[in-house]
C-alpha cells in the first residue's frame, strides 16, 4: 500500500492544553486564531466541563484533530470521525502520539458509502456530503451511529458532531444517539 509522506507538526497552547497540528500554510491564519482563543472559545469551554477520565468524546467531523487532540488530555478515549482523504491520513499521522485518539475514516451517512464535495480543495474545514463547493468530489465509506458508537467502550459518551449543514439530513440518524 502507498503510504502518505509525513507532514511537518506545530505545537499550539489551545485552551490550556498543547496539541499537536500539522504544520501547513493553509492552516496558518486559522492558526493565528486558534493560539489567540479566537476559535469557537465556547466549544472548548463545554468540552472541559463535560469531559473527565470517565468519559468517552466522540468527534464526528474531527478535520485536522484540533478538539479531538485537546479531548486526548482530559477524556478517557477519543474517536475521531472523519471521511475527508487529506484530513484522514493528517489524523492517522499525528494521532500516533496520542494513544486514546482513535481514527475512523468515513462520515456519517445512512448508506455503505457517500460522496463528499471539497470546497476548493480536500482538507479544509468546508468538505461536505452537501451537494455545494467547487472543488473535487470523493465517495467515501458511510458510517451509521450504531457502527461509530460500537467503537466507544462503556461508560459515559460526550458526542460533538460538525459535519458542515449535514446534521440536517442526518437529523434522524443522530436521533439514534438517544439510545447510548
């Protein structure tokens, strides 16, 4: 199999914990906000009050691993959900150095499979199964709730999902969250 060549890392103080980011210049400016708190403050601030070493953090559209790698520090186990091919192979990389981080490559989806749509390009915040963007599209393995939540071990389950508009299609598939 071809192996992807190793991207460059950066270390950035997020929200009291340092976490490791590939280091690309596409990521720069977001960098900037993210080292100045400037980046969704709020997701963080719930994040450390329901998080604890009891408790499992799945994230479903984890992108580069920013909230997935700061989760490693406080939750018990992280699985981080992500269907975007560079984005994919960045989390596989870097969650080598944090042993709780789990990568399922695939999104959300009713079905086996789902075609996901780069706005510009693959690895930005903005892939999508939206039918929107301009950039390249990918058919990527879809993952229902029962199969990404069958990855977390017992005990207390803390889920974030951010898959860019796409909630609303899966607004019944996330339902199945009351059952966990």
């Amino acid at each position: 199999p071809q192996t992807s060549p190793q991207v460059p890392t950066v270390e950035i103080d997020v929200f009291g914990y340092s976490i490791r980011l590939p280091e690309l210049r596409r990521y720069a400016k977001f960098y900037d906000k993210l080292r100045a708190g400037k980046w969704e403050a709020r997701t963080f601030q719930v994040l450390g009050k329901h998080l604890d070493e009891q408790t499992h953090y799945v994230d479903i559209g984890a992108w580069i691993g920013v909230t997935a790698f700061w989760a490693s520090h406080v939750a018990k186990s992280v699985i981080a959900v992500e269907p975007d091919p560079d984005c994919v192979a960045i989390l596989r990389q870097l969650s080598a150095s944090y042993p709780k981080v789990k990568v399922l490559a695939g999104a959300l989806a009713r079905g086996p499979d789902i075609r996901l749509h780069a706005v510009g390009d693959f690895g930005s915040s903005e892939t999508t199964a939206l039918n929107v963007g301009d950039g390249p599209s990918v058919l990527a393995k879809g993952l229902a709730i029962e199969e990404i939540m069958g990855q977390a071990a017992a005990g207390p389950v803390f889920v974030k999902i951010d898959i860019e508009g796409y909630e609303y299609e899966m607004a019944s598939e996330i339902a199945k969250l009351r059952r966990y």
